[in-house]
C-alpha cells in the first residue's frame, strides 16, 4: 500500500503536550517541538493535514464521573479541554509561520470557528493546517472516535494515530509488561478488535473498518517521526 498519502488527520492525545518532566499541564517546549515537525513536514511534502488533540492532560469526562458527576457534564469539560489543547497548538504552528485554523464542534465564535465540512475542506486546499478541536461535540465519547469521524468526513486517505506513551505502534501484548511482545508491521482490523489490541478505542477501529480507512499506529514523540509518517516511510504500525 502507497503510504504516501495526499490529505491525513493526525490524532494525538491531550498527555502529548504535557511535560514529562514537570506537572506542566501545557508544555512549551513539547508544543513547539510538535508546531516546528508539523509546519517543516507540511512545508516540504505539501500534505493535507488536519489534527485532532485530545484533552486527557487537562480533562478527561470519566474522571468527573468515577467521582459521582454527572457524566455528560463532565465529558462536555474534556471537550472544552481539548479547545484550549487545539488553541495551543494554533499559535505554536503559526508561530513556525504555517496558517493554522481551529475549526470546534461546540460552536463559540469568539475564540474560533465553527466545524462545517466544506470550510475545512477549503483550508485544507488552500493549505492551512485544520485543529478539529471539541471532539464531535457529543458525550460519552473519547477523541479517537471524532478523529475517525472527522477523517471519513474530509475525504482522508489514512488516520494517523500518534503515540505518547513509548509504545511505537501495534503489539501482540503490551511490551510494557510483556517483553516477548513483537510489534507488528501490519495488521488487519479485525485482529486488533478480536485480539483486545488496545491501541484505539473499539468504536473508532470499527468505524475506520467500515469506511475502509487505515490507520497508521506510530510514536509521535520520536523527533522526525511526524515527517516520517506523512513521508510514507515504513514506521509503527498500520491498521487496514
Ligand atoms: N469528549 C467527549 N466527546 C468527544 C470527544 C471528547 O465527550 O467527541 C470528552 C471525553 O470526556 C474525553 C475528553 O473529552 O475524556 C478528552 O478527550 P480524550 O479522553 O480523547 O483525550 P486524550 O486521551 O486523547 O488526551
């Protein structure tokens, strides 16, 4: 399969930006390192790439729940979570002088736009970079799934799926614990699903399965790992 692909969504979690080495809820350093990869990549290979961050570092809706919140409650704080993650972002990638537009599923016109199909369609063509920020904009949801979502919506070749957590991409156990774990180059859906693979969440795996969209499985911290994904180069794991 060519995995040079013309237009992508890369998904990263909200934990990515977070320091690793403080309890920096925002880290600018690691914001910048992933500003600089995202414009230098998109400056030289000319990708259609539109983000999708989560907001796990700031919010996450089940931890509200575990404490007797009410659950959609505390799922809408994770979206408004990944906002201020997305806006962090946007100045970041535009700073390395890349035009970025945050595009959010709540609508809150003051801070940025609202998520209309064929206006992110349009950035993406007039080659700005698109933050899907707020998830789908529904509870009871995590962002991997409106990262699918967003990726059958805009017409993506692929989903890519960047990692934070040292683990590089899909494994036949968790090689955290398991130190025979072999990563596997490529893998089917199916296998993933049926093998408890947790590198997604259920919900976005079957509905990338139905839509025929791959997913690319890859660690994000790795410096010149962004280029080497939207390069086509062989890296972690993909899902088809
Ligand atoms: N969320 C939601 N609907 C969505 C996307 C996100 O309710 O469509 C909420 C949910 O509570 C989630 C939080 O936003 O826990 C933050 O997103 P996520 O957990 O995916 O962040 P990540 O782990 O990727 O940093």
């Amino acid at each position: 399969m060519d995995r040079r692909w013309r237009r992508v969504v890369l998904k990263m979690s909200g934990e990515a930006l977070a320091s690793s080495a403080s309890d920096e809820t925002i880290d600018a350093a690691v914001v910048r390192r992933i500003a600089n990869e995202i414009a230098a990549a998109k400056e030289e290979l000319g990708t259609e790439l539109a983000v999708v961050v989560g907001g796990g570092n700031i919010w996450r809706g089940t931890t509200g729940a575990g404490e007797g919140m009410d659950r959609a409650t505390s799922d809408i704080m994770g979206m408004l979570a990944t906002v201020i993650n997305a806006l962090a972002l946007q100045d970041a990638i535009e700073r390395e002088g890349q035009p970025t537009r945050v595009l959010s599923a709540i609508q809150m016109a003051e801070v940025c736009e609202p998520y209309i199909r064929r206006r992110a369609i349009r950035h993406l063509e007039k080659g700005r970079v698109v933050i899907f920020a707020a998830g789908m904009g529904n509870p009871y949801f995590t962002t991997d799934t409106p990262a699918a979502l967003r990726a059958a919506e805009i017409e993506a070749d692929a989903l890519l799926k960047g990692t934070h957590s040292g683990v590089d991409g899909v494994y036949s156990a968790d090689p955290r614990l398991d130190p025979k774990a072999t990563r596997f180059d490529e893998i089917g859906f199916m296998e993933v699903v049926s093998h408890d693979l947790r590198v997604m969440d259920l919900t976005a795996i079957t509905f990338c399965k139905d839509n025929d969209l791959p997913i690319l499985v890859f660690d994000l911290m790795k410096p010149g790992n962004i280029r080497s994904a939207l390069a086509g180069q062989e890296i972690g794991t993909l899902i088809r």
